[in-house]
C-alpha cells in the first residue's frame, strides 16, 4: 500500500510542477524568460516533457544539446534562424562535455538572449547543472524564477542524513 501512495505522491508533485510549468510559460506573454525545470532522471524528463507537449496547445519547439556544443546562445540562433517559437525546450545540458565554459558564456551572453529571443526558454537541469548554474552563472541564475522540480521530493528525504538530536 504504500508504494501506491509514494506513486500518488509523485503524480501529484509531477502535476503540480507541469502546472506551475504551464504558468511560467503562459505568464511570459510572447517575451523572453528564464525557466528552470529540474528533474535527475533523463528518462522521467522526456515523459514529463512528452505528457507536457501532448497537453499544451502551445507550440514547442526542443533542442537536445550534443556533448560537442560549446555555446547556448550560437546553438539556439543556428537551430532556430529567425523563427520564434511559443517555447523552447533546452533538454541535454548533462551532456555536454564542456559544460563550465557553456555555461559562463551564456552568462556573458545573457544580455543577447533577451533581445533577439521573444519567448521562453526552458532549460531542463539536474541538480548537479543547477549548482553549477549557481556557482558560475549568478547572474543569468537570478533570472530565473524559483526552479520548478519534478524530482520525487520523498526519495530526496529518504536519502539524506538523519541527524540525532
């Protein structure tokens, strides 16, 4: 029984994560934003992100990184030419071998993101991406709204340490 409530537990926090989603996007009105969708698993990120795009109307555009890609902001430029999506979806970041330097030059580049993209962008990160996110990239980090999780937040309490008092 209680795996049946661990797995209610975990839809009910992966809905209200997509939902939360779903606001950012919409909140964004057709300008640039920065959303952070945390989740570890790769495989639960593309069936959250599958369920995600079979339940919008919005028109999302995804680009999975290559672990050869150097630069966000040249790769989402090359990939889009001058359409504008409704959403971009940044999934793979895990991936790329260089992700120190990807990351400190699309802090650098930040200010350029705002002005030639006019949607949101959604980055999918684990947690080890988002400390890196946080340690390299403050400024592009800061804008960010809270990240949006869709981790099983009970697994994250079994695994960590209890501490006696």
């Amino acid at each position: 029984m209680k795996s049946l409530s661990n797995s209610q537990d975990l839809l009910t926090d992966i809905t209200a994560a997509t939902k939360r989603l779903k606001r950012a996007i919409m909140l964004s009105g057709g300008e640039f934003s920065l959303i952070l969708a945390c989740c570890n698993s790769v495989t639960k990120q593309q069936q959250i992100l599958n369920c995600f795009k079979a339940s919008s109307l919005t028109n999302i555009h995804e680009i999975t990184l290559s672990p050869t890609q150097e630069t966000l902001y040249t790769t989402i430029k090359t990939s889009l030419g001058t359409a504008q999506p409704e959403v971009l979806m940044i999934r793979g970041l895990e991936s790329v071998a260089a992700i120190n330097e990807l990351i400190l030059s699309t802090n650098i580049m930040r200010d350029e993101f705002r002005k030639d993209f006019y949607f949101p962008l959604v980055l999918w990160v684990n947690d080890e991406i988002l400390q890196k996110l946080i340690w390299l990239a403050p400024d592009l980090k800061n804008w960010a709204a809270n990240t949006i999780r869709f981790d099983d937040l009970q697994n994250q309490f079994i695994e960590a340490p209890v501490l006696s008092a």
